[in-house]
C-alpha cells in the first residue's frame, strides 16, 4: 500500500525506557537467532572486508599523489578532497562509538557488579589505539576486526549454544559487525561513489586525449584499478549490510555464500553502468550535471516517500533524515531501507536508472557523439545493466533465502523448533488428564498459523 509506514531495517533503535547499559546487545538479546551459526564465510566476509577498504582508501590517496607530481592540482585537489573528507567525518563516529564503549566498558567493569562476564576480560583494546588507529583513519578496521575476532571465538569454543558465554561471543560479533557494516555502508556512498565520478571523469577525459596516440600513461591504469576498487567497495557494502542485518533477526534467514555472490554481480553490473552514465552526463553537461542530479534526487525522494514511508518510534526527525539518506544513494544504486516488498520499489528506480540511461545514450549530444569507442560503449552499458537486472530477477526467483523456507529447507526459526522438540522428554505426551479437545485446538492453530505464513512467503518471494 501506498505511504503505508514500514519499519526500518537500516538502523536498530531500541524502544521503550532507557537502562544504565542500554545499547545494542540489549536489544539483540531479544533479536539473536534461537540457533547460531557462525561459518568460515561469515569469517571471510570481515577479512574481505577489511582488505577491500584499506586498498580503496590507499588506492585513491595514490591517484591522488600521482596527479600532484605530474601538476595536475585541481585533480588531485579533487580527489584527496574526496578521499579525506568523508573518511575523517566516518573516523570521528568511529572515535564517538569507541569511547561509548568504553564507558560502557567502565560502568559494567565497576567494583559492585561482581560477577559479570566483562570482569573476567580486558579492555578489548587500549584508549590511545584507539586515537591512533583514527587519526591514520582505519577506525572502521577496528570493529571488523572485533567482530573477526569475536567471530573466531565462537567458532573455536565447544561449547553448546544456550552457553551464556558462547551467547555473549555472538552478540559481541553481530554487535561489533553492525557498527562496522553501517560505518562501511556509509564511507561507500560518502567516498566511494562521489571519488567514482570525479576520477571517472577524469580517466575519460585523459583517456580521450591519449586515444590517438595510442599510448596511455602509467598512472590511468592506476586510476581504473581504483575506479573497480571503488565499485567493488560500494557492491560489497550493500552486501554484507543485507547480510548483517538478516544475521541478527530470528524471523529472517541468513544469507548463504552463493547468495552473496549473486547479489554482489547483479550490484555490481548495474552500478557500473550507472556510474558511466553518470560520467557521460558529467562530459556533456559539466557544471549544468549537477541540477540534473538535483532533479533526480526530487524524483527519487517522491517514491521513496510513496513507497518506503518509515515508521520509528519516538524519532521523527531520524525518519526524515533516514529517507533524505536513502534518496542521496539511490543516486548511485537502489537501496531497500524499509520492511515490506521490494519488487515495486526496485521496479520504480531501476525504470527512472533506465530512462535516463538510454536518453544519454540514445541522444549521444556532443561531444559524447566523439568520444573513443562510443559505439562500443553506447551497447555496453545498456548490455551491463541488462545483464544485472537478469541476475537481480534470477536472484529473488530461485535463490533469495526467504525461497529456502517456502521450499521446506530449515530455517533458522524451523531449526530452533526441532531443538525444542529433541529437547522435550519422551514421556511428555498428552496424557488422560490434559484436555484433548485443547490439544487438538493447539494443533489446528499450529497449522493455520503456518499456513498462513507460507502464504505470506508465497506472495512476496521479493521480500528483501
């Protein structure tokens, strides 16, 4: 339904009266899945993760240096600009989280509250790191690796599940995970995705100046080799950000490696041609793209507000502000922030992606018309977005994780019943003083509820 209030899924705010230790462990206390599983996957998804950001942040403070010495200041001026102002604005919330754990840390570690789990451990890393590890700007690494290492202590530990310190290791992964994710999520579309323009630009403009003489200075292959880092940083961070979230909701099922995988190449694609369209709107109209990108937010925002219209509770303002985001990344990528289908909203932006891509394309006014290879191009980028929505489309029919429970696969709702039941004693069967009329109530309930929740699945197999 139209302007119908959803959910955010973006951000996990906790409802109802604040406590001494209110935070996110809190609240996943209520959220964590009955069963946890942590797989070697999950443990690559942090190093990756980790690997990916420090070369796209170094790869573009390269590109940046090599511009400087060959004189070319206002594109190196351009790129550090981008580079360095984003990462210090992601570093400061970085410096802002860590020291709310530390005092978090503080108040938990107090003398009075014997006992707890936190007394039996060590700051998980210095003060004076801390500072350091942000003023070199890595903060964000500081929470995947956290989360790795949370992560690694799940998996070695023997121990059963329902173990209170296994639980506390899981939380304190998905915990450190979430921070790290939307730390991520934000840098990508901060950092990466303007640095994608402004260098593209430039790459296109010097790569059509050395056309004719066939040579190309060493520096442009730098410059694509950070331009398919910065894609492949903004492809993943919507990745693992779906993948955090789906982690810590018992209702929902985590995604599996291949899944990941499809929905890296179908962002992928789709993400390269828009950003090459983008740079083609950049060479005709220089100055003027800017209005254009203007309109296309206005747009953007119109059926945001139609059709992912957010409810949080007691936070009006971080509605607002929340959908003001969501219409800023769909510049680059659609993004599904709110609870519900998906088929409609990533129909509607991926249409208004397509119009504009074939009106640039179609038109070719100059001097777009004399670009190098404009043919080749002219067929590619439609061909690359095509190919990613076929992937996008392929992906919510045969393997979107929601399609596993419709498919009678285990979920991890499904596994935590047949715990429940192993855990049941053999001779607690209904006896001749239970009420079998009751029973057999509870049973027929059981099924309708069921039913009714496979009928759900099977209407929206695009439930994201």
């Amino acid at each position: 339904m139209y302007l119908k209030k959803h959910e955010s899924k973006l951000l996990l705010i906790p409802k109802g009266a604040e406590q001494e230790d209110a935070g996110i462990i809190a609240v996943l206390t209520d959220r964590i899945p009955s069963v946890l599983i942590v797989r070697w996957f999950d443990l690559f998804c942090f190093g990756f993760a980790m690997c990916s950001y420090v070369l796209d942040f170094f790869s573009d403070i390269g590109i940046a240096i090599f511009h400087f010495w060959a004189g070319r200041h206002l594109s190196g001026a351009l790129v550090l600009s981008f580079a360095l102002l984003p990462s210090v604005i992601i570093n400061i919330i970085s410096m802002v989280w860590m020291l709310d754990d530390e005092m978090h840390w503080k108040r938990r570690a107090h003398p009075r509250r014997t006992g707890t789990f936190e007394l039996n451990q060590k700051r998980f890393i210095s003060l004076g790191k801390m500072i350091t590890l942000c003023i070199f700007q890595m903060g964000p690494l500081f929470w995947y690796y956290k989360a790795l290492y949370y992560g690694w202590m799940f998996t070695k530990s023997q121990k059963d599940n329902t173990d209170r310190e296994k639980r506390r290791f899981f939380m304190k992964m998905v915990e450190a995970e979430r921070d790290a994710t939307l730390l991520r999520f934000f840098e990508a579309f901060l950092e990466s995705a303007p640095q994608l323009i402004i260098q593209g630009s430039i790459a296109a403009n010097y790569f059509q100046s050395y056309y004719a003489s066939g040579t190309y200075p060493y520096w442009l292959y730098f410059q694509a080799a950070s331009l398919t880092l910065s894609i492949i940083s903004i492809s993943w961070s919507v990745v693992v950000q779906n993948r955090s979230l789906r982690m810590t909701r018992d209702d929902k099922v985590n995604i599996w490696p291949h899944e990941a995988v499809l929905q890296f190449c179908w962002r992928f694609l789709t993400i390269l041609a828009r950003i090459i369209t983008l740079v083609a709107f950049v060479l005709v109209y220089e100055i003027y793209t800017i209005p254009l990108i203007f309109g296309h937010l206005l747009v953007t925002l119109i059926h945001v507000i139609f059709l992912q219209a957010l409810h949080i509770e007691a936070c009006t303002h971080i509605e607002k502000l929340l959908l003001v985001i969501n219409a800023m990344i769909h510049i680059f990528t659609p993004f599904n922030m709110a609870e519900g289908k998906t088929r409609y909203r990533y129909l509607v932006a991926y249409g208004v992606e397509f119009l504009e891509m074939m009106t640039i394309f179609i038109i070719l006014p100059p001097p777009l018309n004399m670009f190098p290879m404009i043919d080749k191009v002219r067929v590619g980028v439609p061909v690359s977005f095509a190919i990613g929505i076929l992937i996008m489309m392929m992906y919510y029919k045969f393997f979107h994780p929601n399609r596993r429970q419709l498919l009678g696969a285990a979920s991890q709702v499904d596994v935590s019943r047949d715990v429940e039941k192993v855990a049941t004693p053999l001779n607690s069967s209904p006896t001749s003083e239970e009420n079998p009329e009751e029973l057999n109530g509870n049973v027929v309930e059981d099924k309708i509820t069921d039913k009714k929740v496979f009928e759900s699945l099977l209407e929206d197999e695009c439930h994201n």
